[in-house]
C-alpha cells in the first residue's frame, strides 16, 4: 500500500507528460487565434474631429438660369440647381427646404459631361416655382 502511494506521489510531482503526435481531423491548416490587446494611444491621431463639409450651404451652389430651366420653371414647376458633386438626393431636398422655405416633390439628378451635378427640384403643389425663382433672383 505503501508502495503505491509513493509511486503515485512521484508522478504527481513530475507530472504526467503526453507526448506524441497531434491527430489532424482537417485537411487544411487554420493558424490558432492569438491575443489581441486593444489599442491604449499615447496621443490622438487628429486634433480636432472632423467637420461635416456639405452643409446646407455648400451643398447648392447656384440656380441655373438657361432657357431650358426657364421653361422646367413655366411648365412643370421644377427649379433647376447646380450642387455639389457629393452631395445626394436627400441632402439636396433638406438643403432647398431650409434655404428657399419650400417643400419639393421629387429630385432628379445627373452628372454634366463638365462635371457637374444638375439637380432638378420639382416643387409640391402649394408652392409656384414661378414665385420662387423671383424671390431668388433666377428671372
């Protein structure tokens, strides 16, 4: 009884080493996981956060006032803007409704061959875009 008690006290502390081969159940190999800590900066990389450049400002750059627009204007209520080239519908429609006071329909936009974005704004049926215009100075 001794004898066992020994022996087992020995392997305790040696320890039980299972040497040998890993068995592979893949083909492939996945490189194993390893620790990522999280980033701690000594500094910020940017002073300041960056500012939102396309306000409501800077997104409409001017009204056009060809003779094409000027017949959009008569006939089907649409005033015609040149806008930024980032700028995106929804931002268009919230930029004419803060500026001009008016609620728009629907935006059409393309891309000039000069490189310009043109916005068509057909106004809603409260408003005239023949007043509009006036007011901003187009005619």
């Amino acid at each position: 009884m001794a004898g066992k008690a020994a022996a087992v006290s020995k392997t305790l502390k040696k320890g039980i080493s299972k040497k040998g081969t890993r068995i592979h159940t893949k083909v492939h190999f996945y490189r194993p996981k390893t620790l990522e800590h999280s980033r701690k900066p000594k500094y910020q990389r940017s002073s300041t956060p960056k500012k939102n450049t396309l306000d409501k400002d800077s997104t409409i750059k001017y009204p056009l006032t060809t003779e094409s627009s000027m017949k959009l204007i008569e006939d089907s209520n649409t005033l015609v803007f040149i806008v930024d080239i980032k700028a995106n519908k929804r931002q268009i429609k919230a930029a004419v409704r803060d500026l001009y006071n008016i609620e728009c329909e629907r935006v059409n936009t393309l891309i000039t061959p000069r490189g310009l974005k043109k916005s068509y704004v057909r106004l809603s049926k409260d408003y005239d875009a023949l007043d509009v215009a006036n007011k901003i100075g187009v005619i």
